[in-house]
C-alpha cells in the first residue's frame, strides 16, 4: 500500500496520508511519498488547489517511533533529516493554495505539516499539539511554519506550553479557518477546494507566489533559520572563577 496516495478532482487535488494503521504516523517512506506527490500535483497545471489529509478519519499522530526504534534499523533512519527536509521543501514550494483537513489529531511533526496548510479546516474536538517541549526535543518545522503567519507570543504559547489546542480555540489563534461539527471535516475542506477550484486560472498561483515573495529567501534559507539553532548543545561550559 502506497504510503500516500493521490485522488485526482476537477480542478484539485487530494494529498493523502495513506498508513491508517498507525494512525498516518510519519516514517521515511512516508516523507519520500510526500514529496514526490506534492511535485506531481504542483506539476499539473490543471490543478488550482491542493488538498492535504491523513486516511482513516485521522490526520497524522507525529513520528512512528517504533520506525524508527526497529532492529535492525530501516535503510532511510540516516536520511531521515533529508527526507523530511525535502518534504517541507515541496510544500513550501507548492505554488498553489494548499487546504488542510484536521481530523482527530496533529501531533508534534503531524502538527507542523497542518501548520503548513494555508487554509485550514478542524472539527470541533480535533485538536492540534506542538508538545516536543514535553519530550525534550526542538519542533523547528512547527516554529519555521508558525514564523510564515503568526506572532512569537503565539508561537510561545503554542509551543513552549505544548498543550492540546482544539477546533474553536485553533479558529481563534488564527491557525484554522474553519471550525465544524467532527464528522463535517473532510466534506467541508473538499467544499472549499471545489469553490476555489472555481475560480479564474492563475489567480491563486498568482497569489501564493506574491505570498512567498515576501520573505525574500528561498524555502532551505527559510527552514535553515530554524533548524541549525542548538543553543542548548553550542553554549560553552562556564568557567571556574580566579580567586
């Protein structure tokens, strides 16, 4: 089974996270997939939207740790970092509008491939974690997409708590669009993709590019601001004083 899959529309696109056993959790497959099927859709000038959801009811639950735990270890854990570099690398680069349908869950690296949607959709019980704080690690990714929109005191309050932040509240940050009943997720975000589908051709790639052009650096130069800060492991050890 294809670890994402694509389901053609007029006018659009469905990028769909395809391991619902485990709940879409991101493995080294998973990211190649990924990539690869945001180039084919971004290549197609016939589509005007994308849209991005996990299969199975449920959006994406983070890092499948036992992945990247198995013994012996799978052949991609030393490209892992590439592989999911190359992944925000093709979103960031999508040329086209891209919708997010939030069900259930997105967690940690599910979180920040929801937070790179420029349009978002959730239910009112989904909710959406950055809780890398709570397991000790950095969230660059999360930090890198929430930087495009939001302020550092959102940021921080997302970030730095960790906590679960659900449908209305996600609404409120700014961070999703659209709020609705759970089981109206899916059905809303196509909705959304048709009316913009809709509208005259180029437009919307018009508009994005006007978007990215802003930041004045490519998407690595964007990504790199985030993910080569350690202050933690660079800070020097403190020296004894001289009596």
């Amino acid at each position: 089974m294809a670890a994402v899959k694509t389901v053609q529309h007029d006018g659009w696109a469905e990028i769909v996270l395809n391991r619902p056993e485990v709940k879409n959790a991101i493995d080294g497959p998973l990211g190649i997939a990924l990539a690869q099927s945001l180039l084919d859709a971004s290549a197609d000038t016939d589509n005007r939207v994308l849209l991005l959801r996990g299969a199975g009811g449920a959006f994406c639950s983070g890092l499948d740790l036992k992945a990247f735990n198995a013994e012996p270890a799978p052949a991609w854990l030393s490209e892992f970092q590439a592989i999911w570099r190359a992944a925000h690398r093709a979103l960031f680069e999508t040329p086209m509008p891209v919708v997010g349908a939030l069900e259930r869950y997105a967690i940690n690296g599910g979180a920040a491939l929801a937070l790179a949607c420029d349009l978002l959709v959730v239910g009112e019980a989904s909710f959406l974690q950055v809780g890398e704080a709570q397991i000790g690690m950095a969230a660059p990714y999360n930090l890198a997409w929430m930087s495009l929109r939001h302020s550092e005191a959102l940021m921080a309050e997302v970030a730095l708590q960790g906590e679960r932040i659900r449908g209305e509240a996600l609404v409120g940050m700014g961070i999703a669009q659209h709020c609705v009943e759970d089981g109206q997720v899916l059905e809303t975000a196509q909705q959304l993709c048709d009316t913009l589908a809709g509208y005259p051709d180029g437009g919307l790639r018009r508009i994005k590019a006007g978007l990215r052009a802003r930041l004045r650096v490519d998407a690595d130069g964007w990504f790199d601001r985030f993910t080569g800060v350690d202050p933690v492991g660079s800070r020097p050890k403190p020296r004894r004083m001289q009596s």
